[in-house]
C-alpha cells in the first residue's frame, strides 16, 4: 500500500499534529502487500491524539491463483496517540477482481470483496510504521472457462479473518505517506456451495501471499 502525502490540521494546545496520510490498500502480489497514503487530514482530537486520514491504494499477489488484484482507492483514518506512537483506524477497500489461468490454459476470473474484522492497529516508532489489519476475504463471483461457479455469493469466504501485517522502511513519513508491504495466508474457504468448496478452498487459500 502507498500512502500519499496527509494534510493535518491541530487542536490546542498542540502546535502542529501529524497530518492524515491516506494509505492506499495493501498491494498483494504473493509479495508483502504494499500501501500508499495520500496526504491526510486531521481533525481536532482529545489532548494526546490526532486524527489523520489516510487514502489507500495498492496490489495483492494471490500465490495459489498466481494473480494480482488490485486493491483501492480506499480510506483509512486513523486516531494516534502522540505520545506512545500507537495508533487503530478503519480501512475500507472497494470490491476488486482478478484473472488467472489454471494449469496453463483455462481461463478464470474471481471477484473479491474484503470485510474488515475489528480496526487496524499500529505504531509509529523510529521512523518505521508496523500495522496489522483482519479481513474476511468473500468469493462473491467464480467463472472457470467462461462457466459460472460461484454467482452472487454472501457465503463463499474464508473461514476466519486473513491477519494481514503490514510494515514500512526506515524513514516512514507520516506528512507525506509511503509504502508498507507485508506476506500474509488466506485461510480455508467455506459456503461456496457443496461440490465446489473443496476446490476452491485449494485453489485460493495458502500462505505466501502478498
């Protein structure tokens, strides 16, 4: 995920708070996903934190259908405590879709929705931010070939939350924004109907993605 560049606005007594980055989601490609975060805005918060809003753009590489998705334009505000550096927000990331190709000749294509579980928490220290987020991750449409499998779906999904961690290089700015990555495992599908499961739960799940 890349994170553009926040714009920050401070409530007294606090002279100049950090501005609201807008970090981009997570860009998985069975590499760790990176993040890029625009410039936030920051509301006046309780004395000690600020509030900054992070716009959220990236790619995902999904191992077992060696594919990419991509991921944004998103949201994450976030509310961080200045004096520990720890942070928690709410990530918001619009459907996504990708297309691969099975044992090198048939065709697929998947829509995929993510539903976040809980906030994202996180910390500021030393230049570098560390960042953790859970997403339920929902099969909503699956075509093998041009042939419908999954259509519609509100049950075809993992069968508990992706742990997604997310961590910048040195020098992380947190005005301007930057670039988080992470590696994360899609757990084992459940709900994408009786005979079609099985199939889709190996063909998606596994660890190695990013």
């Amino acid at each position: 995920t890349t994170t553009n560049p926040p714009t920050t606005t401070t409530a007294p007594p606090t002279t100049t708070a950090p501005p609201t980055t807008t970090t981009n989601p997570p860009t998985t490609t069975t590499e760790p996903p990176t993040t890029t975060t625009a410039p936030p805005t920051t509301n006046p918060p309780p004395p000690g934190n600020i509030t900054i809003n992070y716009g959220v753009t990236g790619t995902t590489h999904l191992k077992g259908l060696n594919s990419n998705a991509k991921l944004g334009p998103g949201a994450l505000p976030i509310s961080l405590d200045l004096s520990s550096g720890n942070f928690t927000g709410d990530l918001s990331l619009p459907n996504t879709s990708t297309s691969f190709t099975l044992f090198g000749f048939i065709p697929g294509t998947a829509k995929i929705q993510l539903i976040p579980v809980g906030h994202v928490t996180g910390m500021f220290a030393s230049g570098v931010v560390t960042a953790d987020a859970k997403e339920t991750i929902r099969v909503t449409d699956l075509s093998i070939f041009g042939l419908p499998i999954v259509r519609n779906s509100t049950t075809c999904q993992t069968n508990t939350p992706a742990d997604i961690p997310l961590k910048s290089g040195p020098n992380f700015n947190v005005q301007t924004g930057g670039t988080l990555t992470g590696t994360y495992t899609i757990p084992a599908l459940r709900g994408c109907g009786l005979f079609f499961t099985p199939f889709i739960s190996a063909l998606a799940s596994g660890s190695g993605n990013t």
